[in-house]
C-alpha cells in the first residue's frame, strides 16, 4: 500500500471513492470536492494512471489523498475508514468491458463481485453503512418499451451485467437485515465527454469498446473509419438510440445521490441520464460539427447483446434528488474533441475526410 497524504479540510465530510482515479471516479473527485466534501480516493489503478492524482491537483488547487490497493483488501478498506473517519462510500471501482467478461467471466465475477462483498465486510466491521454504487442501465436488459423506468424488469446477458445485478441484490439483502444502511443505486445510461478543462477524461487501453472515444479516434485521424454496427434497428434512421450524459453531469449525479443520504434520505434506486435518446448517425454529425473534423464510417453487421433503443426516464432522479443533466450533446462532443486533441499531444489532427470514404 502507498499513500499520498494531504491536509483534509477542517470540518468537510470524508467520502471514500473507490476507483478514484478511473473516468468516472476523477470527475466525480472533483465534483464531491468543489461541493464541499473530503474525497478520499482508494485505486489499484488497474484501468487507470497515477498522473490522474497530478491533474486533480491541478484541477483543485489542493492534493486529494489516495490510497493504492483494491477493495478486495478488506483490512486496507476497514483501516481507511477508520483512519479518515469517513461518512460515506461512493464505490465506482470495478472492470465495465461487456465483450472482456463473456471472454473472463472469473476476473469479472472476482472483481466487481468480490470487490463490492469486500467493501462491504469492511464498511459493516467499521459501522459505516452509506453507499452510493456504480450500476448501469444494462441490468434493464433489452427493455420492451422505452423511456425506462426503474420498475421495468431486470435481467443480464453477460457477466458485467450479472455482476451489477448481484451488487444491487447484495445491497437489498443488507438493507432488509439492517435498515441502518443506506444505499443510493444509480443505473448509468451512457456516460460521455470529459471535463471542459481537458485535464482528465477517458483514456481506455487498447481498443475502444464504446462509440464516443471511436469517434473521437476516428476524427483525430487515429483511424481509418467508423465501424456502425446495424442499421436495420427498429429506431427512426435504423441505426442503434441511447441517452448519452455529459460525465460531469452524471459525477453531479453522485453528489446529489451522497448528499440525500447523508441527510437520512432513504435508500433509492435511480437511473442517471437525460431522458432522450441519440441515434448513432446523429452521433456521427453531432461529433463532426464540434471537431470540425470527418467522420467516415462504414456499416457493418450488429454487434451481439446489442438493443435497438435504450433512454432513461429521468422523473424519480429529479423528484428524490433534485437532479437532473444540464449538459447538450454539442457539449459532450465539443469536451471529448478537446479531450482526444490533449491526449494525443495534437492541436491540429491531421483531417482525413476521404473522398468516397462514406457510404451514399
Ligand atoms: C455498452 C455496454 C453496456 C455498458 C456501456 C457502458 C454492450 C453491448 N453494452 O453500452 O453494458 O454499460 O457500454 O460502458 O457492450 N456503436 C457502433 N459502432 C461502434 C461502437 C458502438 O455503431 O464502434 C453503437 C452501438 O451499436 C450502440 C451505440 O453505438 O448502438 C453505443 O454503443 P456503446 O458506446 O458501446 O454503448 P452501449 O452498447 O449502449
């Protein structure tokens, strides 16, 4: 274990923020901290970079403690609990690669499941019982009708989506043991963007798996096209719908969600998004107009698990938290552009608009 220390701030609430470090863990960090809180990250960086901790510093103007290790540590959780007297848990850490967990279902099933039971042993042994938890739309399956709600039917077909259904059954069963935990669930749609400040965003390794940073990639010239998987969906143009969020909307989200706990809201369950859906050619402009760039793209066969529309209802968000996203997609996509220039050190990207390159 190494750990950065830094003065905590006299008076603010301690929040332990597992994957820290990660996408939605640095904006969430910033996010808790600029509303007052004390975020206390606990990252094994194994899907992220240390040089995060340099850019929130940047960012905040102040260090924000890190500890290095994983939740399935149970004495280090227990110990930083203790140690930073902390109110509460966000807990984001865990693997999110749909295609990786049909291909290692144990690493999945090991670390996002044994993680949370971890967290959890350790949160019960030092009587810290308010969580905020990372799940996804993608426990809704492929949902009949569209807006969903959070009563629609639950089900998975890989093991990530199993893997956040269990979390949530986890939870419900510790609520319904001891009603003195207190548990906010929050079902992402799709998180996007990055913060406007180009200092942190998504920097996923290897290839992409989600269609924002292969936009951005296909713009900066990092490659040659789009692959559109479908476009025989039974959606407006065909192509695949689903209700993109600024990802400063959504770290927004989770200090709203922290913030009802804490004032002894009871548990909830509630989906983070914006209530309207995009399609992916509508992605593909929306993205060109904010890069300024082309975007070329070829149809290619659907991807398997893929559903035809998925966008949230967003009323009990609102009414229990009094949330609700702010953010445009020319936002979105105009973050992401900047964030994709900074990553690859480029400020002018080579435009790659091949004549031809487009389907008619
Ligand atoms: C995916 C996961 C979901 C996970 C979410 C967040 C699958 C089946 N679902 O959601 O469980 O919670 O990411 O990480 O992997 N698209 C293309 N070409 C591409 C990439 C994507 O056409 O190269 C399309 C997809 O078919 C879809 C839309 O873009 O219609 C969004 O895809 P993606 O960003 O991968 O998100 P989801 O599939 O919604």
């Amino acid at each position: 274990m190494t750990e950065r220390h830094s003065p905590l701030a006299s008076g603010a609430a301690t929040i332990l923020l597992t994957g820290g470090a990660g996408y939605l863990g640095s904006h969430t960090c910033v996010a808790l901290t600029q509303a007052g809180y004390q975020p206390v990250i606990l990252d094994d960086f194994s899907n992220s970079d240390p040089v995060v901790l340099d850019r929130l510093e940047q960012l905040l103007g102040q260090p924000t403690p890190c500890v290095r290790g994983s939740t399935a540590d149970t004495k280090l959780v227990a110990d930083t609990l203790k140690q930073h007297k902390a109110a509460a848990v966000v807990h984001l850490a865990g693997f999110k690669a749909v295609g990786e967990s049909v291909a290692e279902p144990l690493k999945y099933y090991a670390n996002n499941l044994g993680g949370m039971l971890s967290l959890l042993q350790a949160m019960a042994s030092t009587d810290c019982r308010t969580l905020v938890f990372s799940s996804s739309a993608t426990v809704y399956g492929d949902p009949a009708t569209v807006p969903i709600t959070e009563d629609f039917p639950l089900s998975h077909t890989n093991p990530y989506g199993h893997s956040k259904l269990v979390c949530e059954d986890m939870l419900a069963a510790l609520r319904h043991a001891n009603p003195g935990w207190q548990t906010g669930v929050l079902r992402y749609f799709n998180p996007v963007g990055a913060h406007p400040s180009g200092l942190i965003g998504e920097n996923p390794r290897g290839t992409p798996n989600n269609l924002m940073p292969l936009l951005a990639q296909v713009a900066a010239g990092l490659r040659p096209h789009l692959d559109i998987y479908g476009q025989d969906f039974a959606t407006p143009d065909g192509t695949g719908v689903r209700d993109y969020i600024h990802v400063q909307d959504l770290a927004q989200g989770h200090v709203a969600a922290l913030r009802a706990l804490l004032a002894g809201q009871p548990s909830f369950t509630v989906n983070l998004g914006t209530g309207r859906g995009q399609s992916v050619l509508e992605m593909v402009k929306a993205f060109e107009v904010a890069s300024g760039r082309s975007v070329p793209w070829r149809l290619a066969p659907r991807r398997q698990g893929d559903v035809a529309s998925c966008f949230a209802d967003t009323t009990l968000a609102e009414r229990l938290l009094g949330w609700r996203a702010t953010r445009a997609l020319h936002e979105m996509c105009a973050d992401a552009w900047r964030w994709q220039l900074s990553l690859s050190g480029q400020t002018q990207p080579t435009p790659i608009g091949r004549p031809g390159s487009r389907p008619p």
